[in-house]
C-alpha cells in the first residue's frame, strides 16, 4: 500500500497519523490505525529530509567608513531558546481526538513559501508537521521603518514577491556572477482583493528604469545604513545594491505604483529547485523543442513535468522564448507559477503525507520573510486569507512599459504613459483582472449605473471651467501639478492654485453648486472623479465664483483617474488555472 492510500485508509485524516516518538524525540508516520497509543517503529517511517547544514554567516563588511559598496542582502535567521531547558526527560505524549465532521481543510494547514512564494495559494491546506522546526527555518528582515497591519476584514492588501539573482546554494555559483550581492530580478506585486475573491500578480521587468527613493537599510551588523536615491535608475538595483535590503525595493514600488506594499516575500535559486522536487515536478509546456546552450535547458515539444536544476534551468532561460528579453521571460515565469500553483492544490500533492513534509520544509527553507509575518503562525494567518481564492480568479499581469525613449538603441524600459497609469489606479480602486462572483459584478455594475445617473447632463467647456484647488493629498506640489495639466493639457485657463487646504483630506473632493453642474461633470470627466468625488451645494453660485477641488490621499497624480475604473483595463494577462504553452 502506497502513502497515498494510506493517507487515506478508512477516512483516518493524515494530520492524525503524525505522532511524537518519545524514544527519538522525533514526529513519525504512524501506520498501525489500531494501535491505542503510538508505538515506537523500529525504523523511523516518518518522511526524512536531509537538512542542509549552517554554514557561518561571513562578517560584515566595515560600513562606518568611505562609500557604500555593494554588499550581501542583509538578513538574518531567527532563533528561538528550545522550552525543553536541557537533556529533561520528555512529556509522555498524548493523542488529540478527532472531531467527528471536522472538515481536513480546516484542521490542517501547511503554510508553504514558493517559487516567488505564490504556491502558499497552493498550500494552504495540508499535512499537521512539526512546528517548532519549520517555524525556525524561516529567515526574518525587519526593514527600517515598515509598520505591519496584519490582515484585516474588508481591506485588500498587497505582498511583494521578490527572487533575487544571488548565487548562495549548492551547485548555484556555476551560474555567473557569483558574487551578486542578490539584485532584484523576478519581482512580483501580490494584490488580494478586500473580499478575497481574486488576486492580481503584476510582475515588475528588472530593467525599468524608475526612481528609487532614499531608504535606510539594517545591515548585518545591525547599524542602519541611509542610503541615498537615485533617479532613473535600473528596478531590479533596487535590492542589494549599496547594501539595500528589500525595504528598499518595498519603498521603490510604492514611489512607482502608488500601492502600499504591506509584507515581502523573497526567494533565492535554490527555492524553484527545491520546491518543485518536493511536489513532483510541476507540467509545462513549450510550443516548439528547446536546447538551449546558456542556460541549458532541452524539453521536447508538448507537455514535460520539469524539476530540481531542468526546473530552475526554464524560469531562467530567455534565448529561447519570444524576441529573447526579459518582458517575454517573464511571461513564461507567469505561465510556470501558474501551473505551480495547479499543482500545489491538486489532490496528488495534498494527499501525500511525503510530498507535504518535504514541501513544507523546502518552502520555510527557502523563505525570508518580513517581521509581520516572520513565524508560521503568521504565515497561517496569511494563507488563510489566501486560501479561498480560485486559480481562475489570479491573474498574472506584466506592468504595461515601452522601450526607454533615452536611449538611442534602448535595452531598458519605462512605464508606459497611459496603461500603467491605469492599471495602477485599477489595483488600487480593488478592481479585478477577472471575472469574480456574478453578484460581485453585478454591485459594481449598479455602482457604475449610479455614477453615470449622476454624471449624466451636459457638460461646460473646458475655458468655461472655474475651479480653485486646494492640496489635502500630502503630496508636496500637487495643487501646482494639477494646475499645469489642466491650463496646458486641458484648456482649464480659469484655475487657480490655493496652496493647501486647511486639514489633510483622506479624498478628493469637488464642491460645487447646483449652476455649475455642467463645469463639475467636465471635470470630473478630465480627472477622472467618481460620482463619490463631487459634493453638490444647495444655493447657486456667482457668476464668476468658482468651484472648490481639494486633493486628498487618493491623488495620483495629475492626469491619472482618481479611482479605478468598474471595469478592469485591457492589459495581456494570464490565468492561473489555464495551461499556455510557451512560444
């Protein structure tokens, strides 16, 4: 009889099967079902891993002193004191009864990190395993500054998924650039929708070129290292460079899309190697036979279930997919998590006690995580709130960029003008990339139909427009911002800075009176106001009285739509549920 029928012998629930042998200290795979009491098996028939030893972190590079160099992502491994205070006899074990009903999806839970560490989606029911040992495999960051919510009912919430180019591990120097301090190269932005229904992963090319801000950096030694900006400047240096640790690359995302990024996850070489030897290979398919000489990588044409180095060897390789860039690397990224993702929920993998004790491992291994949720209680509580999506409703997204317009044979992009605007504002207003619940859509289909009630009438023309704006967004010079585009892009001549308004204001807002409905529906149109935006007065105003628009958090910036559209934008994505083979 094999581990998978055992897992399920005479409805006996996997998580109940675990015990602690008291002889060896350590949990086995208990078979016999009659047994009142576990019994020591005469060789261990728990699931074993070989564990990789710790090797002594090298010291700390001199930082008080001259320029900042680039230096190893600065991290740490926590440790916790053992409550077992020494070589005390062990507690006499006790067995938890099952409930009668209890559903398995509730009782046990695996909280996995994976490849970019979205197969915690697929991991988020599982096997009992030994908490002690895989809570202190998780390796902690505690960036300056970053303050943790937790996960809250009724708020959308975002987690940056970051695989980093460092070559530690074995077999992984052979790569190239051995001594990559570990930049930013597959950087993912995780959005989970307030009702958790959906998700977005919107994957950020390492070659745009944006603003890094300045961030302070707590580096191995434990000083904190301010670490100047720089503008127009490579994403993926985000991370590593000049000691910059994934605090840094959190700020840099949040200056480029205007989404608070709430926790990372960051993954080096070793976790696709790991992670898809634990499951058994993940399927993936190529349009045509692949042999490619720098990376390695052969697969014959269809479907081929890849792992281990070949696994690693395929999110790598970019010579031989598309035009050869990183824009179409990223794309069979996309297509390999996605199936990643099928097969963590799928039911070879969570009925198979092996398969899920050596995941887990691999998956808390390969982790380095953020504070807020840097214990596996914390990550519980994470998948959790990730655990009901469907693979259908996760959409894998590339920030829509164009090729960079300074250079005059340009390698590097930047966001392009429009779309990534609004992609952005669609995030942020939590509207999704697929099709959700029909009653999800539905309210947003009535929320659209009440808006346009009220935004229905005529329209004033642009120069008829008088409006003065007041800054409550926080955003130094956004009132002048907003003035320029309207004077010079939008015909908007009557407008007037008012400098800051007298409190900062949580939204935008346009007052208005009943006379001047036709200037606040054509502005509203130019900037994008919700019907939520515009507050009606109830006396008419002077001829020549103006309107009275304050920016609040919600600003974005001048030109971009204050809220998201009800319908998302029409960007390329893909759907984790679906098989594409790459091309």
């Amino acid at each position: 009889m094999d581990a998978h029928s055992r897992g399920r012998a005479d409805e006996i629930d996997p998580a109940d099967q675990w015990v602690l042998n008291p002889q060896t200290g350590n949990y086995e795979l208990r078979l016999d079902h009659s047994a009142g009491q576990p019994q020591a098996p005469s060789a261990p028939s728990a699931p074993s891993r070989s564990r990789r030893s710790t090797v002594p972190a090298p010291a700390p590079a001199d930082t008080s002193v001259g320029t900042p160099v680039e230096a190893p992502v600065p991290g740490q491994r926590r440790r916790r004191v053992s409550e077992a205070g020494g070589g005390g006899q062990q507690p006499p074990t006790s067995r938890r009864k099952r409930k009668q009903g209890a559903s398995r999806k509730k009782k046990v839970l695996l909280w996995t990190g994976g490849t970019m560490a979205l197969v915690l989606v697929g991991g988020a029911t599982g096997a009992y395993l030994i908490y002690n040992e895989l809570d202190n495999n998780i390796h902690v960051v505690d960036p300056v500054g970053a303050e943790s919510k937790g996960f809250r009912k009724g708020e959308a919430f975002n987690v940056l998924i970051i695989g980093t180019d460092k070559r530690t591990g074995a077999g992984n120097a052979g790569y190239g650039d051995a001594n990559s301090p570990g930049h930013a190269d597959t950087t993912i932005l995780f959005h989970v929708s307030k009702d958790r229904t959906n998700a977005t992963a919107l994957s950020i090319p390492r070659d745009l070129m944006t603003t890094i801000p300045e961030c302070q950096s707590r580096q191995p030694d434990g000083k904190i290292l301010t670490i100047p900006g720089q503008r127009q400047a490579r994403f993926n240096v985000s991370l590593g460079q000049d000691g910059r640790d994934p605090g840094c690359t959190m700020r840099t995302v949040k200056e480029l899309t205007g989404l608070t990024v709430d926790h990372f996850m960051m993954v080096d070489f070793n976790a696709v190697k790991e992670l898809t030897t634990a499951v058994g290979g993940v399927k993936v398919c190529v349009e045509k036979a692949v042999d490619d000489p720098k990376s390695h990588l052969k697969l014959p044409a269809g479907e081929s279930v890849i792992e281990g180095e070949k696994a690693l060897a395929f999110v790598r390789t970019r010579s031989s997919f598309g035009n050869k860039s990183d824009l179409d690397r990223i794309k069979v990224q996309q297509q390999f998590l996605g199936s990643m993702i099928r097969q963590m929920k799928s039911n070879e993998t969570l009925t198979s006690p092996t398969k899920l004790y050596d995941l887990a491992q691999a998956a808390t291994d390969a982790l380095t995580v953020d504070k807020g949720i840097g214990s596996l209680s914390k990550l519980q509580d994470l998948a959790k709130e990730l655990s009901g999506i469907d693979t259908k409703n996760i959409a894998f997204a590339t920030l829509p960029v164009i090729d960079n317009p300074a250079e005059p044979k340009p390698i590097t992009v930047v966001p392009h003008p429009t779309q990534a605007p609004e992609l952005f504002a669609a995030m942020k207003a939590d509207t999704s990339l697929t099709e959700v619940k029909k009653k999800s859509q539905e309210a947003k289909n009535a929320q659209a139909q009440a808006q346009a009630a009220l935004l229905k009438g005529t329209r004033a023309t642009a120069a008829e427009v008088r409006v003065d704006v007041f800054n409550g967004s926080g955003i130094q010079g956004a009132a002048q911002s907003t003035i320029n585009w309207l004077q010079n892009e939008q015909g908007v001549t009557r407008s007037t800075n008012k400098s800051n308004a007298p409190e900062k204001a949580a939204k935008t807002m346009l007052t208005y009176a009943p006379n001047q409905a036709d200037q606040a529906r054509k502005l509203a149109d130019m900037m994008g106001l919700p019907a939520t935006a515009l507050k009606p007065g109830t006396q008419d105003a002077g001829v020549r009285e103006p309107m009275t628009l304050v920016l609040g958090a919600d600003f974005k910036g001048a030109g971009v739509p204050i809220n998201g559209p009800a319908k998302a934008p029409d960007v390329e994505k893909v759907q984790a549920d679906k098989q594409v083979c790459a091309k």
